[in-house]
C-alpha cells in the first residue's frame, strides 16, 4: 500500500517523484500483478498534475516493457478498478502463453477461479526480474 502499512511482495519496484510500482499484495492473484499509483493521494483521474500525467505515459511504456521482457508475457493488460482503497491505483496484467488469450476470460479466471494464484515468495521474484528489466 501507499501508506506503507502493508509489505508487498519484492517491496517497490521503481519509484520517482511522482509514481510508484509495487507488487499486488496477498492474495496474490499472479506472480508479476503490478500496481502502478500515484504518490500523493489522488481520488481521481482527473485529480493528476500536469507533471504526474506527463510522467504516466513513459512510465506505463518502461513498466509493460519490463514485464514482458522479464516475465515472458505476451501482452499486459492495463486496467483501473476497485473502491476498497480511494486512490487511484492501474493494475499491469501480464498474460503469459499459457493463458488465454481475451482479457475478460482471463480476469474472472483470475478473480473468481484464482487459476494463476501463486505465492509472495514467486511475486517477489517477478518484482526482481521486472525491477532489474525496467530502464
């Protein structure tokens, strides 16, 4: 989390002075589930900075490069949902060859039948792998 109250899995991925990239935190849904938020406190898009919008774009193109490059996916999904935590917050998931290949398909199969869930310890190796394939 933001706060820092709950570790996550390979602690943090890349920081500036704008962003962070974490890993998602247990339950882990999938090794390389990445969290890219704010710094400060946003609600909402709209909320951005100049400066922070700016900073997305490349950040986003660094981060699915590494994922891809590290972990083998095919393509990452990016997507922004959930109201448990009022900030926002856009999910990287990265589909690798054996999942299948239509995002809806394979988010209720993340969700709903955990059918990739994995341990901290194989989430915080995908955080290692991406961290040292980001540039």
């Amino acid at each position: 989390m933001l706060s820092g109250k709950v570790a996550v899995p390979g602690g943090v991925i890349y920081e500036d002075a704008w962003w962070r990239v974490d890993h998602s935190t247990s339950p882990v849904l999938l090794a390389g589930f990445l969290i890219i938020k704010p710094r400060r406190h946003v609600e909402q898009i709209a909320e951005l900075t100049a400066e922070e919008a700016a900073a997305f774009g490349p950040l986003l193109t660094r981060t699915t490069r590494a994922v891809q490059q590290a972990l083998g996916a095919e393509k990452v999904y990016v997507c922004s949902f959930g109201e448990a935590e009022h900030h926002v917050h856009y999910y990287l998931v990265p589909r690798l060859p054996h999942m299948p290949a239509t995002g809806p398909e394979l988010i209720l199969q993340m969700f709903n039948e955990r059918s990739w869930a994995t341990t901290d310890e194989a989430a915080a190796a995908a955080a290692a792998a991406v961290r040292a394939a980001i540039r």
